[in-house]
C-alpha cells in the first residue's frame, strides 16, 4: 500500500502540491490525471526520489521515501516524459549501464537484459544503437530500464506522450504484463480513455489537490447525478412513439432521440423502470436494448477541474 499523507510542495511562493492525500492499493494500475500545472509530475518526482518535499509524508510498504530516501532505489522505478539516453549506446549496452547502476551481478546481467528486451518486444533491436530506434521503441526501452532493479512500484510520467496509436497500443499491452507481474504502477496522462482501458483506479487531481480518486466505476458512479438511459429497437421503429411515451412520464427528463438510439435522464426507481420497459413493449415497439449508458472520464475530468490549463507541470 502508498500513502500520500498531506504532501505539500512550494516552488518560492507558489504551492504546486497542496496538502495532497491518497491512498494506492498495492498491485494497481493508478491513473494519475491532472490537467498541466496540476501538480502531478512534481508529486511523481518527489515520490521517486528527485525533489523534496516541503511537507507531508509518502509511505511504501510502511516506510516512509521523504524520512528515509535511500529505500527509494530498491523500491521505485521512474520513467520520465521525456525519454533520455545515451544515443551511441546499443539497446543491450544501455540496460547493462543501468544494471550496473543498480549492482545487478555481471553473471545474471545478460539473462536480465533479454528478458526486460522480450518483456518490451524490443528482442530484435538488441544490439541497434539507441539513436537510430523510434519513439515508441526508445519509450519501451525506457521502460525496460526502470525495471533492472525489480522495482515493486512503477512511475511512469506520461509513458504515452507523443506515440502513435500503434505505439501506444504497445505500450498499454506491456503495462497489463506489469500489472499481472504483481507490479504496482502510476501512470500520468493525458489520454484519458487510455487511462480508463488499462486503470483499476484513478486520482484525479488539480492545483495541487485531489479532487476525486477510486475505481473508474465509483468515480463515475459519484459523479453521476442522474442516470441516463439508451433505447433501441429494431430498424429504429416507433422512435417518435416512445418519446411521446417517456415526455408523459415525472421522472424522466433530457430525452434526445438519435439516428439510432433514443436517450433520456432517469429519476426514478426500478419499479417505475419495469413499468416503463413493459408498457414500450405492450405498446408493439420492437424493443432490441434498454440499458443504462455510462458517463466518461472526459466529463468528468472537465466537470472536476474545468477547462483552464496552465504551462507550469
């Protein structure tokens, strides 16, 4: 388990991390979300170990990283957003500085390294020099790099940042090995209906303080103040019929009909929700779904933090 108690961090006058608490359970992919200047990567940079803190404690597997930092190399891997690298290095010969950095045995260095560069799908650019490799490929790499140490938590600021779809898709398979190794991992990102594929729980945070964290489903599910609901039916029939259906009743409201679906906002119980579904089907409408639509984690990232960015990360 890691616990962010209070974490507080100035930059002179300006407060970056404001009082910021949550807990991340252990074996979890944890989407970090923030709009920029939201305080994200500086909490990640405190956590691995690469600025102070001003205040407040970070607890991994009871011990506390800002009281006792040397425990953070045995138990952190970080991936910053933007990769570094020794560009006239081979693949292998990157890992193997790194191993050494780490006081990895030289006799279980080259098993290591061909198994982070297959766990990274990068087995056949094993010995391409570093600066001739793609993004995504330099990414993964970068990947493999933070796990020399056997690291039991990762950070990864922003893993997908300038990838194309293809590279990302890679990525987010690499990170559900992870997530099956027993790793813990944080992630930072933009992308947020990435960060709903590949998270078993989000924080979202903003001007330094958490607005809102737990599983996608109970962050949406908090956030929804009503459910909305999606008919359809058989070749779109008898649209105009179940609005006319659904206007007649109190506890239904928003009601949009679509090319091919009809939508509405539900306040009622789910009594009144089978008598509704009974009475569209006695009415002969050719019902083929009725079933509850679920928010996304864009609404309710704008909903939680608005649309103001600042440039400051």
């Amino acid at each position: 388990m890691i616990q962010i108690e209070n974490l507080t961090k100035y930059y002179g006058k300006f407060k970056a991390v404001d009082g910021l608490t949550l807990e991340i359970p252990d074996g979890s992919v944890f989407g970090f979300v923030g709009p920029n200047g939201a305080g994200k990567t500086t909490t990640m940079k405190i956590m691995a170990g690469l600025l102070s803190a001003s205040g407040g404690r970070i607890t991994i597997d009871g011990v506390d990283i800002i009281e006792h930092p040397e425990f953070i190399g045995d138990k952190v891997g970080y991936m910053p957003d933007f990769f570094g690298a020794y560009d006239n290095l081979r693949a292998d010969e990157y890992l193997e500085f790194y191993a050494g950095m780490y006081k990895v045995p030289a006799d279980e260095q080259p098993r290591l390294i061909d198994d982070l560069l297959e766990l990274v799908d990068l087995t056949e650019k094993k010995y391409a020099y570093v600066d001739s490799l793609s993004r995504g490929m330099k990414q993964r790499l970068c990947l493999a790099r933070s796990l020399v140490h056997d690291p039991a938590l990762l950070i990864l600021d922003e893993p997908a940042s300038g990838l194309d779809p293809r590279a990302r898709f890679e990525m987010k398979e690499i990170l559900k090995q992870l997530k099956d190794l027993g790793k813990t991992v944080i992630i930072s990102s933009h992308i947020l209906p990435e960060l709903a594929e590949m998270c078993t729980h989000v924080g979202i945070i903003d001007h330094g303080v958490v607005k809102a964290t737990g599983s996608i489903n109970e962050i949406m599910q908090n956030m929804q103040k009503e459910q909305v609901f999606s008919i359809k039916t058989m070749e779109n029939q008898g649209f105009d019929r179940i609005r006319e259906i659904l206007l007649e009743l109190p506890f239904t409201s928003d009601i949009s009909v679509h090319t091919d679906e009809v939508v509405f906002s539900y306040r009622g119980d789910k009594e009144e929700l089978s008598r509704l579904v009974g009475n569209i089907v006695a009415k002969g409408i050719p019902l083929v779904s009725f079933a509850e639509k679920q928010g996304n984690l864009e609404d309710v990232f704008m909903e939680l933090t608005g649309d103001e960015e600042n440039e400051q990360n």
